[in-house]
C-alpha cells in the first residue's frame, strides 16, 4: 500500500489569517461595547448582566479546558491517529490566559452573582455559616488565581514542547510530554471540578452535587471535541490541510463527540436520578427551580435536543464520514451545550422563566468574536499541523476499517 | 457433483491481491479464509457493509419497549408504595430498561452474526482438506464453489497459479 507523506507548503508558518483576525476583532469589539453601553444604560439589566456574562464565560471556558483535556488525553495514551488533529486544541488551550482577563467582570459582579457573598444574610443562614470557611471572598480569589496558574502552566508547557519539536524533531520531547500528561491530568481533573463547583455550583450556595464536577466536565470535552471538528471543517473550507486531515479524522473525532455526548447524559442523568430518588431537600431545590414556569420546557429541550437528536441521528458511521452533515450536528451540539449552561446558570436569576435578553446575543456574539480573534492569532504563528511528531505518518494513514 | 478449489497463499497481502484478483474477474461467491481478520478485505472482495447494525437496532427496540412496559406493568399491577413516589414513576424504570435493552442487543448481535455466517455448520466439503486445518493458525486459503458462475476449472487453477498460489487442491462433495 502506498504510505502517504507530508507534501505541500500549505502548514508552514505565513500570515494566513490576517484578513479574519481583524474582522473578529473588529465585530467582537462592537458587540462588546454594544453590551457594555446596555449595561451601563440600564440599571435594571445590569444585575441580570452579571449571569448573561457568567453564561457565556463558562461557554467559554469549558471549551478551553476541554482543550487541555484533549491534548492530556492524546498523550497520556499515545495516540497515534489524533497528531494531525492536534494543532488546533492545543492553540485553543492557549487561550487560558485571555479566559483570565475575561475573568475580571464577575469579580466585579460578585456581589451580583452569588448569594454567599452577603455577609448579613449568611450570618442568619445557619447552612451557609457553616461552609463559609470555603465559601468567603478571600479564599474565593485565591483559589481562582491557583486555577489559572495550574491550567496556564499546563496549557504553556504542552504547547511550547509542541511548537520546539516542529523545529528540532526531536523525539524525546513526544517521550516527555507523555511522561508529564499523567500527574497534568490529575491536576487537571481537580482544578476543572473545584472550578465547576466554586464558579457554577456556589450561586445556588444551599444546594450541592457530588457529580457536578464530572458533568461540567462531560460539556466541556463535548464542546471541546465539537469546535476542533468545526474548526478544521473550517481550514478545510480554507483549502488547508485538505488532503492531511481527512474523512478517516472527522469520522474518529465524530464517534468521540458522539461518547462524550452519551457520557454527558449519563452523568445528567445520574445527578437527576440520585436528587429525584432521594428526595433531600437542600438538593431538590435545585430541580424544583428548574421545573417552574417556561423551565419546563427548557428541560425538556435539554433531554431531547440535547441527548435524543444527537444519539439517534449522529449515531451511523455514514452520517459522521458526511462532512456537511456533520458540520450541521456537531453545531447543533454546541448550541445545546450553551442552552445547558443557561439552564444553569439563568434560574438562579430569573426563577419564573426563559428571559431571554438582547444582552444575552450581543454579549455571546462578542467573547466569541473576541475568543476566535486571539485563537486565529495564535494559529497564525504556529504551523497548522505538529510536523515532525514522530507518529506523524501513522495519522496521515489513518483509515477506519 | 459440487466441487470447491481451494488454494493455499503464503501471507495475508497475497491473499487479499487473489481475492482483488478475483473480485476484478467478477467472481463473486468464493470466500476467504484466515486465522485473523485482515484489513482491507471487504474492499478487496467487493462486500457490502454488514447488516449485523439493523439486527441489532431491531433488537434493542424491543429490549427498550419490553422493559419498560414490563416494569410499568409490574408497578401497576402489584403497587407498592416507594419513597412517596407516584406508581408511575418512569426516572426509575430507565436504569433496568437500559440495562435490558443492552443485554437484548448483546443476544441479537451474538445470534444475528450466527445467523448471517450461517453457523452453526457441522458439515462443509472444505473441512475434507488436510491443508485445510493450518487455517486456524498459520494458513491463508481461498475457495471457490462450482456454484459460481461461470466456474472453470481449468481456467481457475491457471488463474490462480498466475497469482502466485502455493497449492491447489480439488475438493469433491459427494453428498
């Protein structure tokens, strides 16, 4: 059989992205100030802000950690079919930095967000006394800068050994990297569910969820998997990569979105079951909230849109090898994921139902804009594939038998 | 009188050329056998994909549809009274009709791929073959059936010496 080599010129390094760097930056910028003037305009929607701006942040950053997820999990297995698919999470990654920055609006807005940061009303509250030596400002903050450093330190170490091997080839840095993956994974897999908890689980303080973690988690890999597989279909529009990552990756990266997304189900529905069965009431307020008024539907989306669709259409091997096709569920996933977010995260505010609010797409459409703007900046300095990883020939002979 | 040729190859990729050979020829009712299975030889063949998926959804339909309408009717017909919960209470019933429509699909994949191999076969002429035993370790057969259309043997044993093969031998099927 023919072995396949790396031919072309179309992933070195050129400034190929230039022209959409600017228009992202340009449209995010409007969009952002667009929600800052309604923020500022109206004093009445600047609380409901803070949860719209929450909202879109964990989007957001469950994307990028998911990317960190991605590359730990290709190294800590070494996988061979995934080097061609590898660049691209690992600029996502990069990201973590910018998520930090995005960070300082709730830091503003705490008060705003999270009960327990009124001390008058947690000194009468029995419940949040008691966990008040984890849930109090101060260690708030340092725990969120101890996140950050972890996951930049993780995200900076994979991506430098990855960009230094496109130079030397050397392969004792693949060897390194796989060494590192495990105790990064471990870090990793602590820092996403005290994250999950502290910024999400920590605006309903009464309420608690041993699984939570593990289905923030679950959204994010999904997500995560989803934009790499948009992302490329992207490139490949662009007339890159187009015979290097081909049918034989998205159709892999398809039978991983469509695990995860079964994974996310499973463990939504464990957290539901377990809540439902036992019937303790600090834990049922949560659903109680969630099955009031228009939430109702909301939930019912969820379980359809969001477990249904998916599974029964994206389940056949000739559906995930059709890239159109694929590109049309792999966005319906994504839309999915942001409506369990919001299903999240919104009823804390607005408990009576679906308010959706102008603020809501403006700020959405902005971080976007804002986040893919920094992503293409970064991709525009890296080559579009890790060119010397010494199992490079293995993905590009990639085939699904 | 039915007849199979079979012919011995030393290694998989010579067997998967014959069987392209083949295929090219418009041979279509001959079978090939390995110890492992071989990459690239449903192409090399000409094989449709499997029907084992439709056996298989058909089976965990019913495997989901039996189990909850059994637990349904179970809770409606003795009904007992569980943490408060209503009679119908279906978030309980998913962890068992999970748990059936898995174990339904395992039987219909195992009896399902049976039944398309047509197994169990306790008599088939190829088995007369001594060679025909280092197929479960370390040889690399092909055999054709005089069902085939257009079968001669003549014209089939030249045929497969071109393609390198290492022995051939005329099974005779007298039953």
């Amino acid at each position: 059989m023919k072995q396949k080599q790396l031919v072309g010129n179309d992933i070195e390094i050129s400034d190929k992205f230039s022209s959409i760097i600017r228009k992202l930056f340009i449209v995010g910028g409007i969009f952002s100030a667009i929600s800052f003037i309604i923020f500022f305009s109206d004093s009445h929607v600047s609380h409901y802000f803070y949860f719209s701006y929450l909202t879109t942040y964990m989007f957001f950053l469950t994307l990028t950690l998911g990317a960190i997820f991605i590359v730990l999990l290709q190294h800590i297995t070494c996988a061979g079919w995934s080097v061609v698919v590898r660049r691209v999470p690992e600029v996502l990654m990069k990201n973590i930095p910018l998520m930090f920055i995005l960070f300082i609006p709730i830091v503003f807005g705490m008060h705003d967000l999270y009960h327990w940061t009124h001390l008058d009303a947690v000194a009468e509250d029995h419940l949040l006394q008691v966990k008040r030596p984890w849930l109090n400002q101060f260690f708030f903050f340092i725990r969120i800068v101890f996140y950050f450093f972890i996951w930049s330190w993780i995200s900076k170490n994979f991506f430098k050994r990855s960009i230094l091997q496109d130079e030397t080839g050397d392969h004792q840095i693949t060897l390194d990297m796989e060494r590192s993956s495990s105790y990064s994974m471990i870090l990793f897999a602590l820092t996403i569910t005290f994250a999950a908890i502290d910024l999400v689980m920590s605006l309903t303080p009464h309420w608690y969820s041993t699984i939570f973690g593990v289905y923030i988690f679950s959204g994010s890999v999904l997500i995560a998997y989803c934009f790499t597989s948009l992302l490329y279909m992207y490139l490949r529009k662009k007339n890159y990569l187009k015979d290097i990552v081909t049918v034989e990756h998205y159709h892999d990266l398809g039978k991983l979105i469509y695990g995860f997304n079964i994974f996310w189900s499973y463990i939504a529905f464990c957290q539901f079951f377990l809540i439902w069965y036992a019937s303790v009431p600090e834990e049922t307020e949560f659903y109680l909230k969630h099955f009031e008024g228009s939430w109702t539907y909301v939930t019912i989306l969820l379980c359809v849109g969001h477990f249904g669709i998916p599974f029964i259409f994206f389940i056949s091997r000739w559906l995930k090898r059709n890239l159109k096709y694929h590109a049309c569920m792999v966005i319906w996933i994504c839309f999915m994921h942001f409506v369990d977010l919001y299903w999240i995260i919104i009823p804390t505010v607005a408990p009576n139902g679906i308010d959706i609010h102008f603020v809501d797409i403006t700020l959405f459409v902005g971080i976007a804009c804002l986040y893919l703007g920094v992503f293409f900046k970064n991709l525009n300095k890296v080559c579009l594939i890790p060119k010397k990883d010494p199992r490079l020939s293995e993905s590009l002979n990639f085939i699904n038998y | 009188m039915n007849e199979i040729l079979l012919a011995e190859f030393e290694n998989p990729n010579k067997l998967l050329k014959a069987a392209e050979k083949l295929s090219d020829c418009g041979y279509s009712s001959y079978d090939v056998y390995s110890p492992f299975p071989i990459h690239g030889m449903d192409d090399a063949m000409k094989l449709k994909h499997s029907k084992l998926g439709w056996i298989v959804l058909c089976g965990c339909s019913l495997g989901l549809l039996l189990g909850f309408l059994m637990q349904t009717f179970m809770s409606l017909d003795y009904p007992l009274i569980i943490s408060g919960k209503p009679f119908f209470s279906y978030p309980a019933f998913i962890p068992v009709t999970f748990e059936i429509m898995v174990l339904f699909s395992a039987f219909s994949t195992v009896f399902g791929m049976f039944a398309l191999n047509k197994l169990p076969q306790h008599y088939n002429p190829i088995f007369k073959s001594d060679y025909f035993r280092k197929a479960t370790c370390h040889g690399f057969f092909l055999g054709i059936d005089s069902n085939e259309n257009g079968y001669d043997r003549e014209k089939l044993r030249n045929l497969l010496s071109e393609i390198d093969a290492k022995h051939i031998e005329v099974i005779e099927d007298d039953v």
